[in-house]
C-alpha cells in the first residue's frame, strides 16, 4: 500500500523545537520530490517546503527560512522537517505530501504558551 504517515508533533511553547517525520511506504521513495505543507486554523494549505529526490536541495517558504531545515534519509524512507524558533503563527496541521500530490494524513503542532 502506498502510504505516508506523519509523526512527531504536539505542543510546543514559542521558542521551542520539533522534529516532524514522514514515513514512506509502498512506492521507491528515492525517486520523488518531497514537499511539506501546512494548513492553520481557517486558512488555506500553504507550502513549506520541497526536497529534491537525493536531498541535494531544499526550497522554503520565505516565512520559515532560517527556521526549519527539510531533509530525507532514502535509506529510512523517511523525510524529516527540524523546526526551531516555533512562533505561535506555525501552528498547523503540517502534510508530507510526494511531488505528485499524494499527501499523509497531516499531524497537529501547536506553538502555545
């Protein structure tokens, strides 16, 4: 089954860090561009970010450059997003999504004091 599942959110205080994961399955991983998206409370989906197929490169939304770091383990399957200096306005729920639009099932981070 081709799948991908979003872990490692939760609350966080501003200022803080998380890690977020998405795990690949059923399709060759390596192959795809990989993105991260996020959708807030009544807004729409916004793109984070996208990692090309080796994990040579990453773009990002200009709202988080400097902030999160993408990057892929095609061994794992796995592509990660490292965010620190979480403000309130990352709150989300945050989608790995493959280049050709698959996306997971979204996990919930909440950046609250």
């Amino acid at each position: 089954e081709v799948q991908l599942v979003e872990s490692g959110g939760g609350l966080v205080q501003p200022g803080g860090s998380l890690r977020l994961s998405c795990a690949a399955s059923g399709f060759p991983f390596s192959s795809y561009a990989m993105n991260w998206f996020r959708q807030a409370p009544g807004k729409g989906l916004e793109w984070v970010s996208t990692t090309n197929s080796d994990g040579g490169s990453t773009n990002y939304v200009g709202s988080v450059k400097g902030r999160f770091t993408a990057s892929r383990d095609n061994v794992k399957n796995t592509l990660y997003l490292q965010m620190n200096s979480l403000k309130p306005e990352d709150t989300a729920v945050y989608y790995c999504a493959r280049s050709d639009g698959l996306r997971g099932q979204g996990i919930q981070v909440t950046v609250s004091s």
